[in-house]
C-alpha cells in the first residue's frame, strides 16, 4: 500500500442504554469521517461498530435501524453487561483483521471527534498509539474533577502507568490492537495497558463537552470501584505496603518496650500488664510482616497468571543473507499505511 492511501479506519462505540444520543452521536461522527474520507485520509469503507453491551433500553433496536440506514454502521450484541472496558475489547477484537487502524470511543461523543482528523495525521506520521487527552477537566463537576485528582495520584503512587486525563479516547495501529488482543487477563484497565504496551505513542489534546443526550452510567461507586480495579489490576504495591506497616509496627514495639521499661522502674504498672502490652504489639508486629511476605509471593503469582506478553518487537533489519550490505530497519506485523 502507498504512503498516501486512505487509512481503511473502524470505530469502535461501545453502547450501554444509549438509546437516547445514538442517532445524534453517529450522525455527527459518519459526518466528520465522511471529511476525512473527501480529504483521502480515510478509505470510503470505514465502519462504526456500535457494541450494545447489554443494554436495557431500546438501544439495540436504535442499532438495528441506524445499520440499515447507514451502511457505515454495524452492531454487536453482547449477551449481557460485562463493562465499559469489556465491550471496547469485544468492539476491537471485532474489527482487528479488517483495518488498518482504529478510533475507540465514547458513544456519547464527549470527546471532540474533530481530533480523529488530528490522530489519523499523527498514524500517519508513523505513531501506533494516539492517545485522546483532556486539556482540562472544565466540563466535569467538583467531585469528579477532585476525585479524578485523586485518582491518578494515587496511580503515580502506585506506579501505575496512566497519562492523566487521558480516557477511553484513542487511536491503535492494527499491528498495535493485534498486540493488545495477547493481553490474556480478565482484570482489564485499558488506560493502563496500552500506554505501557510502547510503540511509537503520541498524543492530541482535546477539550470534552458535556453529554448532551442521556446520562452518566458512572455514577460515583461504579468510579470507585473502577479506580480500585484500576490500582489492583496493575499493581501489587498495596500488598508491599503490609509488610511495611508491619516494619513500622515493630519499631513502635520497641518503643512501647522503653515506655513499658519506664513504666516498670515507676512502679506505675499492675501485675501482668507489661508483658501483655509487649506480646500484643510484639504478636501484632509478626503477624504484619508475615502477612506482607505470604502476599509479596501472592502477587507474584497474580502477576504470573496474568500471562502478560513479555515483549513485542517493533521493527527487524532485512534477515541474514538477504542481499548486499544490511537492510534499513523493517516494520514488522503488517503496520500497513
Ligand atoms: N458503557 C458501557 N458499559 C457500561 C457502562 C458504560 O459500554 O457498563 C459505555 C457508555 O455507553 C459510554 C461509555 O461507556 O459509551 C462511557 O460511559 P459514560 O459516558 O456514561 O461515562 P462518563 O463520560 O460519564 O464518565
Ligand atoms: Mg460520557
């Protein structure tokens, strides 16, 4: 394929009782491809997979009738709600063999779809990741801007390899999507993932609107509890933390044995108290770090089942023999442009 052939491009739209904003949201977005398409940045066959995962409204039904109408548009059904992360995997497992990149978002087009010009550039350009990031959380309210705060601190704490405000908002090469599919775990945080994958990685900056139609299936637990799947789908500092508290808890005992020592010569104690005090922090103590050290071998063992790929080779030279003098370095795994 020529440098400057259209990009066969999918997007992947993953839908949960969307039935409100999806006739706005994939009219503007068919819109805004069918400009890339005028501009040669995009192949005429691009398609939009809407995945309805598991919704309880009619937005199958709006899916059904927007991919008769629209021949860019197809759906898939999940059989019941397995999550936001899950169903972009269902949506990019979907379409991996037949493009040469793909756009993952949200359906209700928060994310600017002016940027996907932006991105397609930047694939072009040679990138295989391109990675959506908010120039500013104005759009949120103060408790999701505060805890948003909060949670990528604690993502830095936890070494855990996000790019702050960045979402479910990207680009992936084809080679790019081929190589997160060998992620075997069931205990996704694609945020997490993909940037840590490598691969040439840039980045477009956007600014996020309000949802127009419809509303928030965030709420602030499913957030909670996706901030903790997050921390503990990537991380087993928590668990080392364990064994520190436990260090700490034993340099306190022996602090509580020289206050239990004064104690003693003052004559300020009752009989049998001193060696409770001490046991109870000293067993406390043991217990701690024992704790630490069975779960520094869990996590390795989390870590294992995890089955993650351990490398991905990005380019070769030409192989051994295979003419005069070497060969400029080749890209490997059908990065197609
Ligand atoms: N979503 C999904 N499955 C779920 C929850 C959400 O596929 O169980 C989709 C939802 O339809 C939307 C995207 O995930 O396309 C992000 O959800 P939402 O816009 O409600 O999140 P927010 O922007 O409020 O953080
Ligand atoms: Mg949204």
């Amino acid at each position: 394929m020529e440098a400057c052939d259209p990009t066969k491009l999918s997007i992947v739209l993953p839908c949960y009782n969307e039935e409100a904003t999806l006739e706005y949201s994939i009219q503007t977005l068919c819109a805004t491809i069918d400009g890339l398409v005028e501009a040669r940045l995009v192949d005429g066959g691009y398609c939009v997979v809407c995945v309805d995962d598991g919704s309880t409204d009619g937005t199958w039904t709006k899916i059904c009738d927007l991919s008769k109408r629209m021949g860019h548009v197809m759906g898939l059904k999940l059989s019941r709600n397995v999550g936001h992360q899950n169903a972009i995997i269902a949506g990019l497992e979907h379409v991996a063999r037949q493009c040469d990149a793909v756009v993952t978002m949200d359906a209700d087009l928060q994310d600017d779809v002016e940027s996907i010009k932006e991105m397609m550039l930047k694939y072009r350009d040679g990138a295989d990741i391109v990675l959506g990031v908010r120039r500013n959380r104005k759009s949120d309210s103060w408790i999701k801007r505060h805890t948003a705060q909060l949670f990528y601190g604690l993502m830095k704490n936890t070494r855990t390899p996000v790019v702050p405000n960045h979402a479910e908002y990207r680009l992936m090469s084809r080679r790019a999507v081929e190589c997160f599919l060998q992620y075997g775990e069931r205990n996704v945080f694609l945020r997490g993932i993909i940037p840590s994958m490598g691969f040439r990685t840039a980045t477009v900056y956007y600014d996020r609107a309000a949802r127009k139609y419809g509303k928030s299936k965030y709420p602030m637990a499913q957030m909670l509890n996706f901030a903790a799947e997050g921390i503990t789908s990537f991380s087993i500092r928590p668990i080392r933390l364990i064994f520190f508290v436990g260090l700490v808890s034993l340099f306190l005992t022996v602090s509580v044995g020289i206050y239990v020592l004064v104690a003693i010569l003052l004559g300020r104690t009752y009989p049998g108290w001193a060696s409770l005090i001490l046991s109870v922090w000293f067993i406390g103590s043991l217990v701690l770090v024992a704790l630490g050290i069975i779960g520094e071998y869990v996590g390795k063992i989390y870590l294992e089942v995890k089955h993650r790929p351990r490398y991905f080779v990005e380019a070769t030279t030409a192989g051994c023999n295979s003419g005069e003098g070497g060969g400029g370095a080749e890209e490997i795994a059908g990065h197609t442009k």
